[in-house]
C-alpha cells in the first residue's frame, strides 16, 4: 500500500509539472502518513541528504565554471583548437568536439559548457556559413563530454550517494570521455565527406600559428593539467581541486583584464541559483531514497533480474536501457539522486564493479541532456542559436548513435573504465 502511495503520487505530480525536488517531498510526506510514522523524518532526512563533505565540490566547480566564461578561457581555448583541427574535413565541428574537451577538463558542467563555450562555437560557426541546426546539434552533443571527463560533478553527486572514491570516478572518466570526443569527431567528418552538411574548409595552419594560438592561450590550456594533475598526483582532493579551479580562473580574469565587478557579481549568483537547486534536489531524494528502501524496491528489482539471468553484461545493458529511457523523462541530476541508491544494491547483489556503474550510469544519463523532451542541452543551444527546439532534434538525433554505441562498448569491456583507476592503485 504505501508503496503505490509512493510510486503513485510521485508519477502523478510529475504529469502535472511539479518542480522534481517537490515531487520527492510531496511523495515522500504522502507515504509517511501512510505508513503512519512520524512527518519529524523529513527534515532530518533534508539535513542528512546534503550533509556530506564530498558535496562541497559542487559549489567550487559551478563557480569555477561560471567565472571561465567570463573571464576569456573559452575564447583562448577555442582559439587553439581552431589552430589545431580547423583544417580537417568537418572544420569547426571538430573544433567543437576538441574545445568541449578541454573545456570539460575545467568546469564538469554541461551547461555551462552549451551556455558559455556553445555561444562561441555556434557565433564562429554562424560566422563562416555553417547550417545552423547542425552547428547547434553538435555543440549540444559535445557539451556532454563535460560531466564525463574530470572534474564532473555528475560524478561527485554518484560518489557522494554510493559511496565511492570521487578520485577513482574522475579518473575512470578521461578513457570514456576521450572516446566520446572521437566518436563525435568521426560522425562528423563522416558527414562532412559524404555532403550530408556543409561544412566549409578551412586551409591547414602554419605551425607558427599554431604556436601562436598555443602561446596566446596557455595558461587556459593548463587550467585543466593542473586541476587533474593535483587530483591524480594526490597532491589535492577533488573538493581542493575545485578552489584552485576558482583561484586559477580569477587569475587569468584579472590577467586578461576581463573580470569586472559586475560579471563576478553575476557569476556568483548563478552559482547560489545553481548550486541551491542541485543541493535542495540531493536533500529531498534522502527521503524518497529512504521510503524505497524500506519498501524493498531494490531488493525487488535484483531478485527479479536474477529471475531473468544471472548474466552480468545482460544486467548491465539492460540497465543502460532503463537509464536512456528515464533519461527523456526527467534531468540527468535528478534521475541520478533517484536511482543511484537502486543501482548500488543490484550492483552488490551482481558483483558489478560501483566505479564502472558509476561511469555508465552518467554516461548513459548525459544522453538524457540532448533526447527530448527534457534534454537540458537542447534548451540551452535552442535559445543561444536562436532556432527552433523542434529542428534541432532533428538535426541532434544522428550524434545519438554514436554516444549510444560508445555506452555499450563501455558497458561491455569494463576494461576500458577500469584501466587508468587500477594504473593508479585502484583494486575494486
């Protein structure tokens, strides 16, 4: 009964728009008082959701971020990596692909990778008379690459929930999110060779200028080598990593003289806005966590798949299979505060390894940002492109093949996730 009260309530409140943090609270109180225990359980689940040390990296990433879009990082690193690719079949969306990269190395953040980065990609691609759903396409696609390479704070949330090493996860993420990267880069010249878009070429850069596109912007390109170096050197940990990441981006604000008083004022309240959304969204899940427990919903759910097989790559494709299905239905952060404590429990239950659940579940989650009707990547690059959200999907639909074949060779050959945490000292 009060497990129908739960499950009921929560889909009903979501049909009708209510904001996902008060779906988890509303639901939650609901089977309380059902259940007849005590509504006093609410707050002090509030308390123990967003009570944990791990989470004060949320904060500094969002900040970090916020402040590298403001204080001419971006452009530095679109820059080189225009010097760099611009030349290949497929120009500037290979130039995309690349600056995503780096720049996900930097903040860990979709959006502020389609907001701050996008807006520069979709200008200079605008600019030189690329298609616009195809500019916009790509950019959304690749602003996915930045909750998956370190630092991510998909990641950090995961960590936080399971219960895993956040050092272990952001190392596990550099092999999958390079493979994306490439992935994106392939379809790309693909299209371009085959004239399925239009794609002007540009000539091959002299290595001076390349030298001089490195020089200009280098001290953004060590932005990310010294925040991951610090994290995997063990020198800090990924909650320190994000106040250098502060530190090291005001400094280049006030060094490329882009830093004003009213920017960083800017800066500093969409962080408030945005870490108060992700940090209300992990306190409400508490509960909601809490009452599934209790009812044996992951219990359920193990017994039933080990009912089905014991196999454990059929296990973990079918759970990519429910992960890109919830993933068109809600935003990547909510559905990971929901179902990561589901997923740990069947994962002990199979002996499948939590840091390469980790991966695969935000993996297959940041195919959510950019497949309707939720894709929060859509949103974003549909605003800043001016185009319509419709047109876009369209165009964005093709880069969803290659994202999905890298999450199931993910899934399938652990290897590849495993491969740099166990180089430095990971055991399982």
């Amino acid at each position: 009964m009060a497990l129908a009260v739960l499950l009921f309530s929560f889909f009903i409140l979501l049909l009708f728009g209510c904001p996902i943090s008060f779906t988890l609270l509303i639901s939650s109180m609901l089977t309380l008082l059902v259940k007849g225990l005590p509504l006093a359980m609410i707050p002090q689940n509030l308390i123990g959701g967003a009570e944990s040390f791990t989470l004060l990296a949320v904060p500094f990433y969002i900040l970090a971020g916020e402040i590298m879009n403001i204080a001419g990082i971006t452009q530095r690193i679109f820059n080189f990596a225009l010097a760099l690719v611009g030349h290949i079949k497929g120009g500037l969306g290979h130039v995309n692909v690349l600056a995503s990269m780096v720049f996900a190395g930097i903040s860990g953040s979709a959006s502020a990778d389609a907001a701050g980065l996008g807006r520069i990609e979709i200008e200079a691609m605008r600019h030189e008379g690329y298609d616009m759903p195809f500019a916009a396409a790509i950019t959304a696609a690749s602003s996915t690459i930045g909750p998956i390479i370190p630092p991510s704070i998909h990641l950090i949330i995961y960590g936080a929930i399971a219960e895993v090493s956040v050092v272990d996860l952001f190392i596990a993420g550099i092999v999958p999110g390079i493979l994306l990267g490439l992935a994106l880069m392939v379809t790309i010249y693909i299209m371009a060779s085959t004239g399925m878009v239009k794609c002007p070429v540009r000539a091959r850069k002299s290595w001076k200028k390349i030298w001089i596109a490195f020089r200009e912007g280098f001290f953004s390109l060590l932005a990310p080598v010294i925040i991951l170096g610090g994290i995997l050197l063990g020198v800090v940990t990924p909650s320190e990593a994000g106040v250098i990441a502060i530190l090291y981006a005001t400094f280049l604000g006030i060094l490329y003289k882009e830093l004003n008083r009213k920017n960083i004022i800017q800066a500093l309240k969409n962080t408030v806005r945005s870490t108060s959304v992700v940090m209300f969204l992990l306190a409400t899940s508490k509960a909601f966590a809490w009452l599934i427990t209790v009812e044996r919903v992951p219990e359920l759910l193990a017994e039933r798949m080990l009912s089905i097989s014991t196999n454990t790559n059929f296990s973990l494709i079918f759970i990519c299979i429910g992960l890109l299905l919830i993933g068109t239905i809600e935003s990547a952060s909510a559905n990971l505060v929901i179902v990561t404590p589901i997923l740990v429990y069947i994962a002990l239950m199979l002996n499948i390894d939590l840091v390469h659940l980790g991966l695969i579940t935000v993996f297959a989650l940041m195919i959510g940002l950019i497949t309707p009707p939720v894709g929060t990547s859509l949103y974003i690059v549909a605003d800043v492109a001016s185009i319509p959200f419709e047109k876009l999907v369209r165009a964005t639909i093709i880069f969803v093949i290659p994202m999905i074949i890298v999450l199931f060779i993910l899934t399938l050959v652990p290897d590849l996730v495993l491969f740099l945490p166990r180089v430095f000292g990971y055991s399982g």
